[in-house]
C-alpha cells in the first residue's frame, strides 16, 4: 500500500506517516523541511534554505552539506526512489503535497474561502475551522532565527487576524455568551491586541454584564498605558461610552474628512501584508510601504486604509505626493491641503511651513485620524506631514526605502508570488477563460513578471478583447521587443511607471543600469559594474547602490562567499535592454574579459585529474577560498558562457568552460560540465578544442561510459599531437590508458601509460609522472605483482609530497590504501584509506569521498568492523543516489550482499549489481558481480550455480588482467 504523508506546521512541526506520528530526530532536518513546508510547491533557493540552517555566513561547504540534509530528508520520507516529495530545481529544492496534506494549506484555503463566504454563517463556519488547525504557536521547537524572525511572526499573525474574523462574525451572529470564556483567554496572552479586548467588552455588554464590560475597559485601559503609553483606540472608548449609556444598539462612528480613493474591488494577494498593515495601522504609529514601479503599492495601501476605516473615526485624510513626477508636491503645499481637510480656512493657515506643522500636528493630537501619504519622494518631504502622537496613524508609500523615517515599520513591497498572480489575473479576466488556457494564463503571468500593473495591463486588454485566446496574447507578450507596447492601454502603461525611475537618474547611472540589465546572470556582485563602467570597484558599487535606492536594482543577500547579491527584476532588465543603445558584444567583452581572469585564477587553486593546464605567471586569487567562489558565481559562470558563444564572443565562452571543469569534477557538476564542455566544443578555436576533449574524456568516465571516454581521449592525444603540444598529448595518452584500465585491458594500459610517462618526463610535468605512477600500481595491484605495485605508489608518493601537492598525495595514499587491503595490512589499509578520505572531504570533492568510503567499507569488513562498514556505506550510498552513479550503487549493493541477514536479502542484492554490471561497458566489474552473486548462491544452498558463477568471474577477471582478485576468488571457493 502506498504510504500517504502529511505534514503539521500550525503548532509545533509533525510528520505524518499513513496516520502515525514519525520524529524526525535532527534539528536541521527540521528546519530544512519547514523551510521547505513554508514555500510549499514552490521552489526555495539553496542559498535561502542555507540561511535557513546556518544563518547569514553558511561555511563554504554549506551547499554539500544541504544536499545531504536533502538526502537524509528524503531517506526519511521513504522519498529516495521516486522523488515525488521533495523535488530537485536548479537553483534549490521544493516539497510538493496536496491541500489535505499540509494544515497550513488547509489554513489558507480555509481563509480564502472565508472571505468569499454568501454569508455570516458560513463566513464563521470557515473561520472557526481554519482556528481550530492550530495546535499552539506555528513552528514550535523549530530551531531558526531567520524563520522566527519572518515566517513564524507572520504565520502566528495570520492566526489572531483569524481569531478577529471569527469572533466578529459570532458576535454579528448574536453569540456572545458562547465567545466570553475563550475572549478572556485571548485578552490574557495577548493583553496588547486592543481587538480582543473590544470583542470581550462587546460579548459582555450584550449578553447583559455591564459592570463586567466596564471592568473590561478599566484593565484595558491600565495595560496599555503601563506598556505603551497610549490611551485605549476610539472604537473601545466608543463602546466604553456605549455601555455608560446603557445602550445595545451598534456603535455610533463620528464622522469626519474621508479622503480615500475608491477601495480596489478586484484586490487580491497580499494577505501577509494585509494582515500586518490593518494590525498595526489599528495600533498606530507609522507604516511604510515601500517597492519598485508597478508593485502595487497604492492598492495595497488604499486596501489596507479602507479595512481599518472603523478604526479612524474622526477621519481619513488622503495625498499623493507625486513622488515620482518631476514636480513633487512640496511640504507647504501638502500642509496647506491637510489643513483644509481638517477646517481650517484659507485666511487661518500660517505662511511658514513651521507654523503649519505645529497647527496641523495640534488639530491631530488625540484625535483617531489615518493619514495616507502616497507616492513619496524622500523622508524630508514626508517627516513634517506625520501625527506628532500615537493616537492616529500614517500609511506612506514611496519608491524610495525612507529608512531615515524614525520609528517607521517598513512593509517592503515585491512583486506577486506565482499564486497571487494568477490570482489576480483569473479575478480579472473571468475563472472560466484562465482554466481553459491554464499554461497561457502561466505564461502571461510569467512575462509580466508577476508584476501587478503588469498583469492589470494584460488582463484589461483581455478583457477588452473578449474573442481573444489567452494564447494570443502570451505569443505578442512572448516577443521581449514589443512587450512594453502590448502592455499598455488608455492611462495604464508599465513602461512609462518604470521609466520615472529610470528618468530621475543622471548620466552615469542610466548607464550602468543599462549595460547591467544586458547581462543575463541571474544575479551578480557590485563588482560587475566596474568592467562594464570603467571604474574602480568602490565607485562601482555606489553605482549599483543608487540604483538600489531608485528600485531598479534588488539586494538579493549575501552568497556562500559573503559577497552582497544585486538582482534585476525581469521586466526592469527587459526594460533596460529596450533602452539600451550599446552593441550587446561589444559593452559585455571587459566584463567576460574580467570573469574569465577571475575564474582562470580560482581555477589554478583546485585539484585538478587526467588534464592539468601548462602554468602560467597568474595573480593569486585573492577572493578567498576558490572553490567557495566557484559555489557562489556558478550560476553567473553557467550563464556567462552562454551568453558569450551567442553574442560570437566564442574563444572566452570556450575558455570560461574550460577553466570551469576541474570545478565541475570536484563538485561532481556532471550536467552542468557536459552543457558547458557542449557549448565549448561548438565555439573553441581549434588550439583550444583537445582540451575540451580531454575533460570531455575525463567527463565520460566520471559517468562510467568508457567506450566514449576513450574516444574523447584519443580526439585529444590527437588534436595535441598535431599542434606539437607534448604537455597535453601525454595526457591523452595517460586518458586512453586509464580506460583500458577499467575495461580490463592490462596490457594496452601499460603501453599508453608508458607513452604518457615518456612525454610528461619531457615537458616536466610531475604532476603528471604522479597519475601515471598510481596508475601503474594499481594494474600491478590487480595483476598480483604486489612489489612493483609498491614501488610505484611509493615513488608516487615521495613525489608528492616534494611538490606539496594535495591531489597527488592523495592519489597516492588512496592506492596504498587499497594495495595494504589486498596485502593483508588491514589496519595499515584503513589508515592510508581514512587519511585519503579526510583529504577528499578537506578538498570538498564528494565524488572522490563517496568512492574512498566503499573501499574504507570494504577494509573494515575484512576486519569484521561490520558497524563502521555499514555507516561509511550509508553515506556513499547518499552520494550515488543523489548523483545516480550507477558504478557506486553495484559497488554498494556487492558489499551489502555480504553482509545481508538472509540468504534471500544477499541473493536479491547480488541480482542487483549483476544485472546492471551486465550494462556497464566494464569486463572487472561483471567479474566482481559475477563472483559475489556465486558467494550468495552458496549460502542459499545451490552450489553448482554458485560453481558456475565462479567459473565465469574467473575466466572474465583473468582476461582483464586481474590475477589478484583471480587468486583471491580461488582461495576462498576452494572446495
């Protein structure tokens, strides 16, 4: 039976297995997978979910360390196979369930419908089971500061607003005696929520407890004053006078100046930040709103003002500061207006600006008024049109970040996520016409960039158009040439909203946001900016940070590295690109120039195997740990060459995929290496191609695919070979000979390494004489020569340890390793292999750590240390999985079998590894498989199939050349 999962966050974290509670023991696997429930079936970038588990300075192994977290995560979920659950993106992961699996999607659900409800009734109904999913305070025992801090605050909020609805809707309803016992709960833990005490001062003086209800006000009254120093808000003050009067009937508003603009009707998305807007707008002080044109902040700010108009009895003024425009509306003029909202006549206004700001701030001391403020430019053009006390409220929205407000709260503003967008287009456009394009309507959304002037814009000209498909307009909008044109109608114009930002900047400016929008990297450091301007990095970033300030350019956190992210959305980079006057190759090549210098030097610090660059005189990389580096700009570096090979700037897109390789190899980047080593070949120049084959050699045989590998191997010994260039041939050579290796021809490996020996000794490259000599022990290993074998590793070794060379010692120490397993050495063997292994790890090369452990687990067997076998198999086996290292899994599957507690467990694992040893291209591993399937039979009892099984692992490691393993297998089958 299928096991079906569910998942709890509304209270303490649960996971749900089939009806039973599972414990998930790690905190970081608690954290990982809340980070993930948080953004359900959405994907969360690694960076974040690193953050998530370390905070804001992850250590540079942090990105292989979440992959095993993942791994382990999915272990736990029996989610290793299918991967059904937790789902692997390019910039992150995703978790992906069902409403009735996740009680916070229920929660939503239940709130969405709530305010859609045909009734009270059924609006309370809704209300009251969406409470009823809480089990205490949201991610409970969850250990992450950045998730407190944001999705718990938020999650905890969107409770009590619920909480608000439903006692509102009971209290309509006449269910007050039902709603006293659990108010007088709420007003307990939560004695600074002015709401709560309002519906317990209600339900008590309509059920018909006065003296109670005034009770109420008075301890309302001492905890606001003795923790905030403010008086009770004018609704319970209201209803405080109400209940004085003897009164039942509903309370009686006082009217005054209501200035806002019509609420929107089609408002949809944002309930976090309505949530957070309306609860503290009914507490006062000062809110901001603040985000890029076309976000979206006016609606949300006249949505907000409308949903807390009750709160403001004595009015609510409204502004639009024109913040945007080239003539703002001064300080004077403002004050000149709001003072006439508020009575005064023309002849009482005082001239100075000084005076006005004390009038106008004596005329809103206690009183409940809401000021909005939209559209501001700057903090001095706002500062003197704020309450000078807390009785009131202001509600400001600019472009700009205002941080210089004092005591303001800022609700930053970005674009829609995916569903609120979709959302808001379905609203507009009509539910039928979205479900029946239902990837149209996606790809509408997706080039309006989830943007809402955007999307409104798209949605009016559909619904101007009612014969049109969803389709069309996806195809016109699809052409980034002419999308600013389809998004326009009448007084709605998405590139004239962008274009006030971009006008208000001088000369400089608008042009680093040009040249930068025509990058197209996901994201990128300050430092870009300096190659595309010509300016030193500290100008640079000024640049970039001003326009951070214009909100062009998003702060998108740090990376592995601890260098500041920078971000364009899309619609501002296609906007940028349409302004853009300059030749797209021609602004870009100091840039690619630039990267490639950077990465050619962090590329010098790494281990590199079967292909080493011939040295040149390079600058050290001074940006830190280079592979950390690599981690933080790969998907920069993945799109740089890209965007080279297209732009015809070929020779640096070759180049960066060739000095992005050794990179790829360390972090086991298969996919990434074979698009870039693809792109490469395609646009290299013919000096620079061998190298390409080599690491696409060196690539084939990472992925076990050595008939192709050889092929690579010897495009590259050949291409070298006609250039004269020795250095590299000897490494094609040294290629071809290790595939011979691993398809079992002993004899043409010892030619080919010879050759390539030969040639590394004439260029003088040690290094090189290294790899070969490793190699050289091992086949002497395999074939039995045990003492040549240790004379090879040993040189190697005394080699190695001259250069100082990490990988080389390494190579060294692994063969030495295993030569000691064959040799009997066991407890010198586990030695060498958990010396390689650290080393590996040290390095930050799971691959190589992955292979090291099978062999560490093999030793440890031999010495019947079956515990420590089995967890260093575990963790090899993560890596396989993860990577799908079809090699690794037959290694683990061989090993297991030995181990297995039945006969049936060790034939089925055995099965395993024969069969998909039967597809590898590998005569040594057919061999081995072949051989551990026989030692499964005889435990099962069926001894002439075992004896048959043997026969063939003997004669097909014999013709390998593996007489060691051929002697071993005979020695212990003998009858």
């Amino acid at each position: 039976m299928r096991r079906r999962w569910a998942f709890r966050v509304l209270g303490s974290l649960q996971v749900i297995d089939s009806g039973r509670v599972v414990e998930l023991r790690s905190a970081k696997q608690r954290v990982l997978l809340a980070a993930l429930l948080m953004k359900a079936n959405a994907p969360v970038s690694s960076y974040e979910l690193m953050e998530h588990l370390w905070g804001d300075e992850p250590s540079g192994a942090a990105r292989a360390t979440l992959q095993t977290y993942v791994m382990r995560l999915r272990q736990s979920l029996d989610d290793l196979a299918d991967r059904k659950l937790v789902r692997t993106w390019p910039t992150g992961y995703s978790i992906h369930v069902e409403d009735d699996q996740l009680d916070l999607l229920t929660f939503q659900k239940l709130r969405a419908e709530a305010r859609r409800a045909p009734d009270l009734e059924t609006e309370a109904r809704l209300l009251g089971e969406a409470a009823a999913l809480w089990r205490g305070p949201a991610l409970d025992q969850v250990s992450s500061l950045r998730m407190e801090q944001t999705d718990v605050q938020r999650l905890n909020e969107q409770r009590w607003e619920v909480l608000e609805r439903r006692n509102d809707a009971e209290l309509q309803l006449g269910r007050h005696d039902q709603l006293v016992d659990e108010l007088r709960s709420l007003v307990a833990e939560h004695p600074l929520r002015e709401r709560f005490w309002y519906q317990l001062m209600l339900a008590l003086h309509r059920s018909g407890q006065q003296a109670q209800a005034l009770d109420v006000f008075r301890r309302a009254s001492e905890v606001l004053a003795d923790e905030l120093g403010i008086d009770p808000n004018a609704e319970l003050r209201a209803l405080h006078m109400e209940v004085l009067a003897g009164s039942s009937a509903p309370v009686a508003v006082q009217a005054g100046p209501s200035w806002l603009p019509p609420a929107v009707g089609d408002f949809s998305g944002r309930a976090d930040e309505v949530a957070r807007l309306t609860t503290g707008l009914r507490a006062g002080g000062t809110w901001t709103i603040t985000g890029p044109g076309g976000v979206g902040k006016t609606s949300l700010a006249v949505h907000c003002a409308h949903a807390v108009r009750d709160a403001f009895p004595d009015g609510q003024l409204y502004l639009n500061l024109r913040g945007g425009e080239q003539q703002p509306v001064g300080p004077a003029a403002a004050l000149d207006r709001l003072l006439r909202g508020l009575g005064v006549s023309g002849g009482a206004i005082p001239s100075s600006v000084e005076d006005r700001v004390d009038l106008y701030r004596d005329l809103l001391s206690d009183r409940r008024i809401l000021v909005v403020l939209d559209n501001a430019v700057n903090e001095a053009q706002v500062r003197p049109l704020l309450p000078g006390t807390t009785s009131g409220a202001a509600l400001v929205t600019s472009r700009a970040a205002l941080a210089g407000l004092e005591a303001a709260h800022v609700v930053p503003l970005d674009v829609l996520p995916q569903d609120d967008a979709l959302t808001l287009l379905r609203t507009a456009v009509g539910e039928a016409r979205c479900a029946a394009e239902p990837r149209a309507a996606q790809e509408i959304v997706a080039y309006c960039g989830q943007l809402p002037l955007a999307l409104r814009v798209a949605a009016a000209r559909l619904v101007a158009r009612p014969h049109w498909q969803l389709a069309k307009l996806a195809g016109r909008l699809s052409d980034e040439r002419r999308r600013f044109d389809e998004l326009s109608l009448g007084d709605l114009d998405v590139r004239a909203s962008l274009a006030l930002s971009y006008d208000g900047l001088d000369a400089s400016h608008q042009t680093a946001f040009r040249l930068l929008s025509l990058v197209d990297t996901p994201d990128f450091p300050a430092w870009t900016a300096s190659p595309l301007l010509g300016l030193d990095v500290d100008d640079a970033e000024d640049h970039v940070e001003a326009l951070v300030d214009a909100r062009l350019v998003d702060y998108a956190g740090r990376d592995a590295a601890g260098q500041v992210r920078y971000r364009l959305h899309d619609l501002l980079r296609a906007f940028g690109r349409e302004a853009a006057t300059e030749d797209p190759a021609e602004a870009l090549k100091a840039l690619f120039e630039q990267w490639l210098d950077l990465a050619t030097r962090a590329d010098a610090e790494l281990p590199h195997q079967a292909i080493r660059l011939e040295p040149a005189e390079l600058a050290p990389f001074d940006l830190g740990d280079a592979a950390t580096w690599f981690d933080a700009e790969w998907q920069n570096i993945h799109a740089l060459v890209t965007q080279a090979a297209a732009l015809g700037l070929g020779a640096q897109a070759a180049e960066l995929a060739i000095r992005s390789a050794a990179f790829c190899d360390l972090r086991a980047r298969f996919d990434d290496w074979e698009q870039l080593n693809c792109i490469g070949l395609s646009c290299a120049p013919p000096e620079r191609k061998p190298v390409l084959f080599q690491q696409r050699g060196i690539l084939r045989a990472r992925m076990h695919d050595y008939v192709a590998a050889s092929e690579n191997f010897q495009a590259a010994q050949e291409g070298f070979a006609a250039t004269g260039d020795v250095w590299g041939e000897a490494y094609g050579w040294y290629g071809m000979g290790w595939m011979h290796e691993w398809s079992g021809r002993s004899a043409e490996a010892r030619e080919a390494h010879r050759q390539a020996m030969t040639r590394f000794v004439a260029s003088g490259n040690p290094h090189g004489e290294i790899e070969v000599l490793c190699s050289l022990g091992a086949i002497e290993r395999r074939a039995g020569g045990l003492a040549a074998a240790t004379g090879y590793l040993e040189r190697a070794r005394r080699l190695a340890n001259s250069l100082g060379d990490e990988q080389s010692e390494l190579m060294a120490t692994l063969e030495l390793g295993r030569l000691h397993q064959f040799t009997g050495e066991l407890a010198r063997s586990a030695e060498f292999l958990r010396s390689s292994l650290a080393a590996a790890r040290r390095m930050g090369d799971p691959d190589m750590a992955a292979n090291i452990r099978l062999f560490l687990a093999d030793t440890l067997i031999r010495s019947d240390e079956v515990a420590l076998a089995e967890e260093q198999l575990r963790l090899a086996w993560e890596f396989f999985e993860e990577h799908d290292d079809r090699q690794g899994r037959i290694w683990v599957w061989r090993l297991r079998s030995g181990l297995a507690s039945s006969p049936q467990e060790a034939l089925r694992l055995a099965s395993l590894a024969l069969e998909q040893a039967r597809e590898m291209d590998s005569p040594p591993e057919f061999g081995r498989s072949l051989r551990v399937l026989g030692n499964a039979l005889e435990r099962a009892g069926r001894a002439e199939e075992a004896r048959e099984h043997w026969r063939q692992a003997e004669e097909t490691l014999t013709a390998a050349g593996f007489q060691a393993e051929v002697d071993e297998l005979r020695l212990t089958t003998r009858s």
